[in-house]
C-alpha cells in the first residue's frame, strides 16, 4: 500500500495544488491529511473543496480554532488574525466540515494525528528528544505520523533523529514521523513538503515540491495580510 500524508496546508493553494498534482504523478493508494487545514494564508475554501477527495482527513489546532474562540485567544497575533479573518470567509458548511474532524486515526502499524499521539486534542507539541520519546508511550503500532511543528523529521525509540530524505524503516524500530509543512514550511526550505510511504517495501520518503510562492503572496497581499506571514513563505521559515 502506498500512502500519501500531508498535513498543515494553511490555505496555500498554489503549494496543495502543486503537491496534489505531484500526488498524482505517482501510484499512491491512500492520501492522508493530518490536519490544519486552514490559517495563515488567504485560500480556506480551495484548500478545503481539495481535501475533502482525500481518505483520511484530521483536525489541526487551527481547524479547532474556527470554533473555539478561548483557543484563539491563545494563539499568536498572526494566527489569531488569519484565523478571524478565516471565519468570516468560510460557509457554514465549510465550518460544520472543519468541526467533524476526527484527532486520530490507525491503520494497522500506522497511527496519524495532527499534535502528539499523548493527548491529539490538548495541541501538545513535540520539541525535544524527551518529548518524544514520551509520545511513543501513547501508540501501540509501528508508526505515528504527526505535523503541527512544521518540521521534517523522524525520531526513533531508541532516541535516534534522523534527517534523511528517503528511509528504508526497520522492523525492530519503531517511528515518529514530521511530515513537514505543505503550506508554511518552517525547516528553511521555503518548498512544499509531504511524505510517501510504501508499507510493502516499508520505504519512507519526503518529498519537497516547488510552487508558485508569489501567486500565494500575491493573494495574502490582496486580503491585507501581515506582512511576516507574507514574507516567511519565500524564506520557508
Ligand atoms: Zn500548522
């Protein structure tokens, strides 16, 4: 089985379209999304019309946020105002979706959630080697894939980082795996990120994929955007 896991789009449609079209270049049996869906940039309803084809689709932090306003007080003065002014463009509808989003999933030796596998609905995030480690206490399969930090990463339980953009998984390891950004990556590579996992060969790849970075800029300048958000995407910081 070959998967295909993205998570954080952010509302970058030219950077999900892209990755989409990258998706269908390839043979991939499931697409997986693990969530924040929308926040930071100005395309919430593309963002959320192309999920929606997806097989598995989970809540992010910013996705909880449209409706919960104490979240949102606790948010960045960035995220809060993308969020604010997400909540105005989206429909009823959209909203209901974004609501409804499960916080985990499984799928035999794979666990997805959007945080940390600890407490997916508590936002957790995963910053140290010690956090890690921890988080593997709270998933009995093989596998759990995360984002939320927008950081390209894999941790193993035996404390191991590992950097690697193609990955052959062991059977006696077990795997935390950062898939990375596809709308606002934060590992200095401004390029969309996702992973493909083939469980048969059990390889492991992260993928970066160009985009238009100016078309989504362009977008955010139109909509009166924070300039910091605008200018990150370009520095993937
Ligand atoms: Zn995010």
């Amino acid at each position: 089985m070959i998967y295909a896991i993205v998570s954080d789009i952010h509302a970058n449609a030219a950077a999900f379209n892209a990755v989409l079209d990258d998706i269908e270049s390839r043979k991939v049996d499931r697409k997986i999304c693990l969530g924040d869906i929308v926040g930071y940039c100005a395309d919430p309803n593309e963002s959320i019309a192309a999920v929606k084809v997806f097989d598995t689709v989970l809540m992010g932090n910013h996705d909880y946020a449209i409706h919960d306003t104490v979240l949102v007080e606790k948010f960045n003065f960035h995220a809060r105002l993308a969020i604010e002014w997400t909540c105005e463009k989206l429909t009823p509808a959209d909203k209901e979706y974004l609501a409804n989003l499960p916080l985990k999933a499984e799928d035999g030796e794979l666990t997805f959630v959007h945080a940390t596998p600890r407490d997916p609905g508590d936002w957790g995030y995963i910053i140290n080697i010690d956090d890690a480690l921890d988080a593997f206490n709270y998933f009995s399969n093989n596998i759990c894939f995360l984002g939320h930090t927008h950081n390209p990463l894999v941790v193993t339980d035996k404390g191991h980082v590992l950097l690697d953009k193609k990955l052959h998984l062991k059977d006696d390891t077990r795997y935390l795996v950062n898939v990375g950004s596809v709308g606002q990556p934060r590992d200095g590579d401004p390029r969309a990120c996702y992973v493909i996992y083939d469980s048969d060969k059990r390889i492991l790849e992260f993928v970066r994929v160009n985009y238009n970075i100016g078309q989504t800029q362009s977008r955010m300048i139109k909509a009166k955007f924070q300039p910091f958000l605008i200018h990150r995407l370009a520095e993937g910081r």
